[in-house]
C-alpha cells in the first residue's frame, strides 16, 4: 500500500507541474507575442501619387465644361504659346494675328504642309466653321517676306448691298436702285462660294492695310447696310445657304435683332445719325467729334464691339473720322467706288455698290 501511494503521489506532483509548466508556457508565449506585436512598426499610410498636371489644352476643356468646346492650340514661328477656346458650332473668332519684324503673316492652316505652301484654298480664319477632333484643333503659321506680299498686289472689294427685292422688274420709286434682285444676288454668292474666295474678317483687313497680314488678290468682303427687313428675308437665308461670311450694318436705334446667322457679323451704321442735320446732310458731318463718339458708343455697347462702321449716306470729314477713332473703332467705311490695298485710309474704305440691274456677269467685271 505505501508503495502504490507513492506511485500515486509521484504522478499527482508530475501532473501539477505538467499543469503549472503549461501555464506558465502560455503566459510566456501570450508575453512573447504581445512583446513581438508591440516591435512591428505601425504599418505606413498609404501614399498619395498626384495626378500629372494638365495640359493648357486639357485645362481649358475641364474649366469649359461643354461638349462643343474646343481647345485650338497654334504652332511655327510667332505661335501664341497658350491655346485658345473656341465652339464647334460657330465660325473661328479672333484668330491671333502675330507680328514679326520684316515679315508678314501669311495665316492660320490646319497642316505644317498647308502653311508651306500658302494653300490659300486651305487657309482659316472667322469665315470658317469651328471644326475639331476631340474637342482639339492645331493651326499652323506661315509667314513670308514683304516684298511677296506686295508683288501679290492684292485689292479687296467690299461690296456694298441695301434692300433685297423679289421682283425680277425691280421696285418702283427713286429708292429703286437700291433693290437688289435677289435671283442675282444668289447668283453672285453662288460664285463667291465655288470660286474659291478668300472671306476676310475686318480685323485681318486691318492687319493687311498696315503691310502686317498677307491678303490673296482673290478676296471679297460682303456687306449689307440698313439691316432692312428684306435682308433678313431674302438675303440671309441666301448667305446661310452658300456659308458665305457677310456684314450687316445696322442703325442700333432702329433695330437691335440678334445676328440671324453664324455667317452674318453685325456692324454700327451708328445709332442714331442715319438722318440729316441741319445743312440737309447727314448728322455725322454736322457734330462734333464728342457727339460722334457718344452716338457710336452707345451703338459698340448695344452690339458688343468696336471695329469698323459704315458712314450714313456716305457723308464724312474729319471730324467725323476723329469721332470714329475716339470712340475706338479702327475702320469706316464709305460709299466712294475703289477697292482696299496696302496703306489705305482705314476711316475712309471704298466700296463696290451693287445696284439693282447688277447680274454676275456685272461683278465679276469688278471682282474677277
């Protein structure tokens, strides 16, 4: 019996120590791990990687935030270094036209090749349609020597239209002149159309009066004055019809209609000097350059810009053309026959008067 209790003893004092050695085993290893956890270093934050900063082309795109937006950016010689914003459903507006000393700008083309060679068929400006390729268009400059610019011997018509008529008789009346047959003036902007006419803007006219800006011989502006109603109804759709960039100047305290076309630029005719002063001739030859300035202020601010004018009936001096240039219009137009070239008075251009009678055979004589 003593010897089995001890047996029994013996294997009492190995399982308690089994269990105190366990025990002891598990808090050394909770220990352990806590100690080893407590060594590992907080796992690092996640870093930011910023995005690649935009293009000036992509920027403008993002701030626009409009599907017909379009980014048009300009490379060669002179090329502005920023892009500029334009929309797809409107003509190019305010093209840059650089400057470089002893040379002359020779425009904008949507190819390298184009530029070199003076495509003219190709060449863009605000008479064209704003068309991009994802949301992007890239112009091209090109440039050339003064003296080609001259030999080119360039003499702009701006042809000068009033009131339209449906009648193949004409009007009646001593205004009867002054209606053009609209049979004939579809003929004529079918011509201008398919004859590969360049279209300038006045801003470019300007530019190629100071020896700037290369004009092809083969150019024509299109005018109308009065903004009669028969030029919304008859002509307009015309020009439309044809994409034909023309100028309506209109007398601001008679009417201030929206443009009714992308292709019709809207002008002053001044805004209340359409009629006669006190010699019986037209109020701008009978103000002072204060007034003159004040009347076509208003109109600038009515249509939204300053650039050119159409003198009523014609009458100017030099006071008139102070007034005109003191209320920042660069251009006027007259109603004297001629045609625009290099140097030309810029508050005195000539024009081409279309007349009732005046088929196309009758402008062609005088525009080619």
């Amino acid at each position: 019996m003593a010897t089995g209790g001890k047996r029994r003893l013996k294997i009492v004092v190995v399982i308690v120590s089994a269990v105190i050695l366990l025990g002891a085993g598990t808090a050394g290893g909770i220990i352990w791990a806590t100690a080893a956890r407590e060594q590992v270093p907080p796992r690092a934050e996640a870093r930011r990687i910023a995005p690649p900063p935009l293009s000036p082309e992509d920027q403008l795109l993002r701030d626009a935030d409009d599907p017909l937006a379009c980014a048009v950016s300009f490379s060669g010689d002179g090329a502005p270094a920023e892009p500029m914003l334009q929309r797809q459903d409107a003509l190019y507006q305010g093209l840059p036209i650089p400057t470089e000393e002893g040379r002359v700008f020779g425009g904008w083309y949507p190819t390298a090749a184009d530029a070199a060679s003076f495509d003219q068929a190709a060449r863009i400006n605000g008479a064209d349609v704003v068309a991009c390729r994802d949301q992007r268009m890239q112009l091209f400059s090109a440039w050339m020597t003064p003296e080609q610019n001259v030999a080119e011997n360039a003499r702009i018509p701006i042809l000068m239209y009033h009131q339209f008529t449906a009648k193949p008789e004409g009007e009646s009346g001593w205004l009867r002149g002054n209606y053009a047959y609209i049979g004939d003036f579809e003929a004529q902007m079918s011509h201008i159309a398919s004859s590969g006419f360049y279209l300038p803007t006045w801003d470019e006219l300007g530019a190629f009066i100071d020896g700037r800006l290369f004009l092809p011989a083969h150019s024509v502006i299109i005018t109308d004055d009065d903004a009669d109603q028969s030029w919304f109804d008859l002509a307009v759709p015309i020009v439309d019809k044809y994409k034909v960039l023309s100028t309506s100047f209109m007398i601001t305290a008679y009417r201030q209609d929206p443009p009714p076309s992308i292709y019709v630029q809207r002008r002053s005719h001044t805004h209340d000097m359409h009629q006669a002063g006190d010699n019986g001739k037209g109020r701008m030859v009978n103000w002072t350059a204060d007034q003159i300035a004040a009347d076509l202020n208003t109109s600038g601010d009515i249509l939204g810009v300053r650039e050119v004018i159409a003198y009523p009936y014609g009458h100017y001096d030099d006071t008139a053309k102070q007034g005109v240039a003191q209320a920042g219009y660069e251009m006027a137009r007259t109603i004297e026959p001629g045609y625009v070239t290099i140097g030309t008075d810029k508050h005195a251009l000539p024009v081409v008067r279309i007349d009732y009678g005046m088929g196309l055979d009758a402008l062609v004589k005088r525009i080619g």
